[in-house]
C-alpha cells in the first residue's frame, strides 16, 4: 500500500515558486535600485494583449512575446488538461492553500458556501472579466491592475493600482481564504473565469461565431457583445458542470468504485472542496488536477490519473514542460507593440525601412503612440513598429522624400536645460564633450541628474551628431573635461518604473572632450533662456514719438526658453485701441516688457491695470477666441 498525504512535487513546484517571487520583492524593498518586473512572464498580461491585438492591432501596456507565449499555452493547458496554472503555479493559489491550513490549524472557524449562493458568487468572476477586457480594450492598459492583489504587493501599490480596490482584493484573499474555500479563485478571480472558459472550449467556437457575424454586419457595440456572450456562456457552462460532465479534458482524476473503500479522504483533501468520493470521472469545474485525492488515496488503483495511480507526476511535468517551452519560445518571439502604416500605395511601392536601438522612451504602449504620433508629423515617413522589449523601433520611409540620416535627426530631441545659476559678472566656460550611445530622452535624465549636486554647472545643451552627440555643459572655470569625462563614463543611477529599469552603469563613452574658445557672462548665460519679443500694433506708425509713452515694467517669471509674448500682445491690441507696441528683453536687472501707449488718451496706472490680470482673452484670425492663463507674471506694484 503506497500511501501519502500530499503530492510533494506539486508542493515543491508552489511554494518554491512562491518562496522565489518573496525573495525577490524582499529584495527590491530592501536593496535599494534593485528592480524586478513581477509581469515577466503573466499569462494574464498575455491574454488581455492577445485581445487588445486583434481588437486594436496593438499589444496591452508593456506586454511582449513573452507574456503572450504564457498566455497562449495557459489556453492550450487548460484546454488539453486542465487549469494548471491554477493548481501549480498561481502564487495567489498557493497563499490560498496555505491559509486556509493555517486557519484548520488555529481551529478557525471554516464555512462552505453551496446551493443557490455558490452559484450567484461565481458570476462575481465573471462580472469582473468582463470589466477588466472592457476596459483593457478601451484603453489598451492592463486594467486588472488597478486591483489585482498580486501586482498590488508585487509592486508596492504601483501608479497604476488603485489603492481601495486593491486593498479589498488582498482582505479577500487572505480573509476567504482563511474563513471560506478558496473565496478568491471561486468567486473573484477574472483569470479563474478565463480559464474555466477555455476548459470550456466550444464557448470560444460559438463567441468566435458570434464575431464573425457581427464584424459582418457591423454591428455597434460588438466588442460589448461578444465580451459578454462569452462570459454569459462560460458562467453558463460552468453552473453545468457542476452538476454534470461538461469539458472535454485528455487528463482527468477517474476513480474505480470496484477499489474504492469509501474512505472518503480524496473528498477531505481536495483543496477545491470537490466531492471526489462519489463521482467515477472527476470534470469538476474547480478541478485543476492537483492530484492530492490521488496522494492522499491508501488503496493501490482506487484513483489515479485517468485512471493510472502511477500518472501522479504527470501534470506536474506537463506544467513544467510547458514553462519551458514558454519561456525558450517567448524569448525569441518579437511582436510590435503598434505596427501602423499610413503610406498610400504608391509611397509604399518605393518605401524602405529604418531600424534604431536604444530609444528607452519607448517602454510601454503609451510611449510607443506619442512616438508614432511624432513621426506622422514627419514628411516621407508613412509606417512605425515599436518594440518595447528591446526598445526599437522601425521606421517605413518615402525613399523620394526623406533619407535615413533624415530620419534619425527627427527622433533626436534636442536638450536645453538650466542647472544652476551664475552670478551676472561670471565668467562661463563651454565644455563639448562627444558622448556615444547618447540619444534617448533618459540620457538627458541620467546626465542632468549626475550635474545637478554640482554648484560648479550651470547648464546642459546636447547638440546632434550622427554618430555621436555632442553633450555641451556649461560651468565655472573648476570644471575640466577629464573630471566630466570620468564623472559621465562612470555614473550610476537607475530609472525605474514598476515595469522597467534601466541603468547608466557603463552606458556611455566620451570618445572625445575639449574646451570651447568661447566665454560667456553669467548675465548672457542667463539671458538665453529669454525669448525676447517686439512688436507693435494698433496703427502704431500714425502716431509721432512724442505722441507715444512707455511703460517698463519687471517680469517675475516667464516661460523658460518659449515665445509666448504674442499672446500678450494680442489681448493687449484688442483690449485697448491706445496701446500700441510691446518688447520684451533680458536686462542687467533680469527679464522686462516695454509696454507703448498713446500719451492723454490712457494713463500708466491704467495699462499696468492690464498688465496685472492672471488670465487674458486671445483672439485668431478666424474668429474665434479663448481664455487662457497669462504666461508670464509682471510686476505691477
């Protein structure tokens, strides 16, 4: 008689994975920069993205082929066999199981909800699985996020969780786990539902059915209809199979009556709650083969995998082997996160593509829209492809209009950025330093980052090179290329967000520095960040210059390094005939406008009146006007 109380292989392949993923997130909030991306491999990431890819022909959030691989051959499992995830690998699974232990342990009280209740509870799930595609589809965002318990804990309640819903998601778990079965994955868990529909498989064939029609006919709201056609059937399918046979499975638990000695104990162990002892074929809704009726069965031959006791293994290694097909094919698998074009036929035909690395801006479906937004604007390009895995991107081009050189000068965003402030009568000195591998937005952050502790800069400029941008610093005479070369070479800062991180560590080289013969003033220095502005306006040339007074008066703050002027101007000219000119320029005294006006027909007191609004009434050409914000502050007093 081979007799044991629990499958060992599952519990080393649960809580192994668990203990792993623990040691881990311990580990980012301990050591400091370190990062983890939690949705590495999330079968749930994958199949919102599968959605989001046939819906909007675009991947979810910064899902890649790795999640989609998982996600794939989480359908494939549980359409063969049976939810394994579920049973082997589910972190929130395996929590699941062992507080519901722990609460047998501590002499809890444990409550069974069956009948007409189980039933109403299990259409939570549902419910919740149609929300979150919904809301995936709307957005192209992984919308379980903002409550999923797991990526709530994994990411320290990220940006992207809604801190309430979350919150309630994790008393659910742990509460229901510890007082109910296995209340999370029974009741609430949108991925439970998903994988019950495809352990369901033909409610996929009567929903694809559904689509087809509808595309046909082009129905308003499909995507809301066949969301729930399909979660309507798969609650339908599964409130059928629990009371009879409703999946087709190759594996399944099937007990022999003949061996049986009704002991009862595959019931008492089942984790799902499954009264294994009185079925012959186990295609319970809830089952996901983990085999601990099989392991806690004393009689040889009485239950086993289709029948075979000595198939107790063989869902395990199924699991495993399908992780590792997952992982060796996600990782050769690239899909563009968006793949657009919006060339006609003929700019097509004489078309060629343009690859570039490195662009780390490009990290999610979000960063990847704005850059195709960006490159619609530029003449002769007509199709993008982004891959936020490695961050690249493919650029399709008009050969006839636009060169590749072209190209990459239009993804380069030149930086002008103040870092300190000079004193007016100081001396600021120019330093080029050649830095390659810099062209992406975060190296702007990294560099800026690295000079700002240092009272000895005061400014960072890139200028574009193809191949290597020059970094341009702008410092006091203690600076030296030496001391900025070895600063940029060896800097070592992280950016992370909760779904990448990326370091500078050995990043860049400067293949060449030098100090430019140029010198500014501290006060011409600070003067670039001026725009300066003239212009004048309400028949201004009729009037002689006795006739015209001025007003000088200081501007406290201004929009660094943008013409903003001829708004003021504008709501100047309409709304009062006797002003007639403005200038704005940088002083020894900081920034000023000059304001013109007619002398006895309005006073000074009266345009500085003007002057002293906080939001002003442009008017267009075309008729129209609107409010706005005034964009530089004056002092009026």
């Amino acid at each position: 008689m081979n007799f044991k109380r629990t499958n060992i292989v599952r519990l080393i392949i649960q809580w192994g994975l668990f203990i792993f993923l623990t040691a881990l997130w311990t580990k980012v909030l301990i050591v400091k920069d370190s990062f983890v991306n939690f949705e590495a491999c999330c079968p749930m990431g994958g199949l919102q993205s599968i959605a989001t890819y046939i819906n909007n022909g675009s991947l979810a959030c910064t899902m890649e082929g790795m999640q989609v691989i998982m996600g794939a051959l989480l359908a494939i499992a549980t359409i063969l066999f049976s939810k394994l995830f579920c049973g082997y690998l589910c972190p929130i699974g395996t929590l699941s199981e062992g507080l519901s232990k722990l609460g047998k342990r501590l002499h809890l009280p444990k409550f069974e909800i069956t009948g007409f209740a189980d039933i109403v509870l299990r259409s939570l799930k549902y419910i919740l699985l149609f929300i979150t595609f919904y809301f995936t589809l709307q957005s192209n965002d992984l919308f379980c996020k903002t409550f999923d318990p797991f990526y709530a804990v994994a990411s320290n309640y990220g940006e992207d969780t809604n801190t309430l819903w979350a919150t309630l998601a994790i008393v659910f778990v742990v509460a229901g786990a510890i007082f109910l079965r296995q209340f999370w994955c029974r009741y609430l868990c949108p991925l439970g539902a998903l994988s019950s529909m495809f352990k369901y498989f033909y409610v996929f064939i009567a929903v694809a059915i559904v689509g087809i029609v509808l595309a046909q006919t082009e129905v308003e709201m499909a995507k809301e209809i066949v969301l729930g056609v399909a979660c309507i059937l798969g609650f339908t399918f599964e409130i059928i199979g629990l009371k009879k046979k409703a999946g087709v499975q190759v594996l399944k638990v099937v007990r022999n009556p003949h061996t049986c000695i009704d002991c009862g104990l595959c019931s008492k162990n089942c984790p799902q709650g499954i009264d294994v002892a009185h079925m012959t074929s186990v295609n319970h809704p809830d089952c996901n083969l983990c085999a601990e009726c099989i392991t806690s069965c004393p009689k040889e031959g009485a239950i086993g995998i289709n029948g075979k006791n000595k198939f107790t293994w063989l869902p395990a290694l199924i699991t495993i082997a399908l992780v590792m097909i997952g992982l060796i094919l996600g990782s050769k698998m690239e899909i563009p996160t968006v793949n657009t074009n919006w060339g006609n036929d003929a700019e097509n035909a004489r078309s060629a593509t343009f690859e570039m690395r490195g662009l780390k801006h490009v990290k999610c479906y979000g960063s990847s829209i704005s850059f195709v937004n960006e490159m619609q604007a530029v003449k002769g390009i007509i199709g993008a492809e982004t891959y936020v895995g490695d961050h690249h991107v493919i650029l399709t081009y008009d050969t006839t209009v636009i060169t590749a050189a072209q190209i990459r000068r239009a993804i380069f965003k030149p930086t002008d950025m103040d870092i300190h402030e000079p004193d007016n009568e100081e001396s600021v000195y120019i330093y080029d330093l050649k830095v390659e591998n810099y062209f992406d937005e975060l190296d702007r952050v990294f560099i800026a980052n690295t000079l700002k502790d240092m009272k000895s800069v005061f400014g960072l400029k890139t200028i574009y090179g193809d191949p290597t941008v020059t970094v341009r610093i702008y410092g006091d005479s203690t600076l030296t290329t030496d001391s900025l070369t070895h600063l940029i070479e060896n800097m070592n800062l992280v950016y992370a967000t909760p779904e990448k991180k990326f370091s500078s560590k050995g990043l860049y080289t400067v293949s060449e520095a030098s100090v430019n013969d140029t010198t500014y003033s501290g006060i011409y220095l600070k003067s670039l960040k001026f725009k300066p502005f003239r212009t004048s306006f309400n028949k201004r040339s009729e009037y002689q210059d006795d006739q015209i007074a001025t007003v000088h008066i200081p501007i406290t703050r201004f929009p660094n390094r943008q013409q903003k002027m001829q708004f003021v101007a504008n709501y100047l000219s309409f709304t009062n005939k006797n002003v007639v000119g403005l200038i704005s320029r940088y002083t020894m005294n900081g920034p000023e406008a000059i304001v013109f006006y007619v002398k006895d027909q309005i006073t000074e007191e009266e345009v500085l009146e003007l002057m002293a609004v906080d939001s002003i009434t442009v008017h267009y050409s075309n008729g129209t006007t609107k409010q706005m914000k005034t964009p530089y502050a004056f002092d009026t007093n």
